[in-house]
C-alpha cells in the first residue's frame, strides 16, 4: 500500500477520538468476522441448511441468511448466542494476548497510541 496513506493513518492516530474510533471498530470487525466464521463452519458440519438452521431458533430463513452472507453483518449478541446454542455452542470472552493488549486496550484507556498500536498496524 501506499506510504502516504500508512504515515496519515499514524498521524491521525495522534488524535484520542479518532484513535479511540478506529481501534474499537476494527476490533469489532475482526471478532464479529471470526464469530461469523465459525458459527458457519459449525453450521456446515452439522449439515444444517440456514432455513434447518432458522427454524431451530424460531426465526425467519431470511435473518440466518443476513447473518452468515452479510458482507458487513452486525448482529445483536442474543443472535449469535441462539444460533451458536442451536449448533451446539456457546460464546464465551477470552483475555486478549499480552501484545494485542497493550495495543489496543492500553491505547483506548490513555488516548495515545503505544508502540504496540503503530506495530499491529504495519502487521
């Protein structure tokens, strides 16, 4: 990628909010993404179709599909428990690794960016 975009992207880093912003959606992303990721994986091994699987949760075929095909899905956390309770699963919160931590959690609690945030970035 350009550098141009990667030295912009760094200064504005220096702002707390959009600092702030930034951090939190990617985060959201990369966990709603990996939820997706293996409530469909689960899905497929238990050789459900999504309406097998919508009607297990008394929902329309319509709201599974949106949430396993969505390009941007952004569901609620009840739906992801009932599907994932309907496949057999539960969603639980795991600690961060100690890097990822100071990268993300440490940059959001002062509203600067910590070497480990400018790293994850060139990663």
């Amino acid at each position: 990628m350009d550098s141009a975009f990667w030295d912009d992207l760094a200064e504005n880093l220096d702002d707390p909010q959009f600092l702030r912003s930034y951090l939190t959606e990617s985060v959201r992303i990369a966990t709603v993404d990996a939820l997706i990721n293996a409530l469909e994986e689960a899905r497929e091994s238990a050789r459900l179709n999504k309406a097998e699987l919508a009607r297990a949760i008394g929902a329309e075929p319509a709201v599974v599909r949106r949430l396993l095909s969505a390009t941007s899905p952004n569901p609620t956390v009840g739906t992801l428990a009932e599907v994932a309770a309907a496949l057999g699963l539960r969603i639980r919160l795991e600690p961060m690794p100690e890097r990822e931590r100071r990268a993300v959690t440490d940059a959001l609690r002062t509203g600067r960016p910590t070497p480990e945030t400018h790293a994850r970035l060139a990663a």
